[in-house]
C-alpha cells in the first residue's frame, strides 16, 4: 500500500474559496479504483496548513490518480492559492 501527505500551505486569504475545490477533489477520489482513503485535514495549529491524507492499493491506480480530470482541473488552482509549493511525501506501508 502506498500512502501520501499532501500537504497545503494555503493563503490565509483564500481557505474559504479552496474548500470547495477541495471537497471536490475529495469526492471524486473517492470513488476512484484503488483508492482506499483521501482525506482532508487541518493544522491545530496553523489554520492554513492542509493536509490530504492519502491511501492506495499500489502506483497504478496513484498514477491513474494524477492523470485524471480532476486531479488536472483543480490542484493547479488549489497549487495557485498556496502561498508555497505543496509538499508531496510518499511512504510505502511496512507493518
């Protein structure tokens, strides 16, 4: 199983128009073949750092991810309303 940390450090001026891109993205992952949770999260303590946390069943369906529509429309937009790059980080599961 793969598992990421997406994480978001969002202008503080653009958290409430980023949720509904990201409840989209949520959504639509969801239902995605081999994705077995995407959730989104926020910092306790910094309220402009998002989190998504990811799980899937191996690098296609990941790959698969990426490409799709979605995935292209809306993380550019949530990328323009960061006020850093997001860091992505990948962990494969041991235990």
């Amino acid at each position: 199983m793969i598992r990421i940390v997406a994480t978001f450090n969002m202008k503080t001026t653009e958290i409430e128009r980023s949720m509904p891109l990201f409840e989209e993205l949520v959504t639509l992952t969801r239902q995605e073949e081999g994705c077995y949770s995407y959730d989104l999260a926020q910092s306790t303590d910094d309220a402009n750092v998002l989190v998504i946390l990811e799980s899937w069943s191996d690098q296609a369906a990941l790959d698969e991810h990426s490409a799709s529509e979605h995935f292209l429309r809306i993380v550019p937009q949530l990328v323009d309303m960061s006020s850093t790059a997001p860091s992505i980080t990948s962990f494969t599961q041991i235990i």
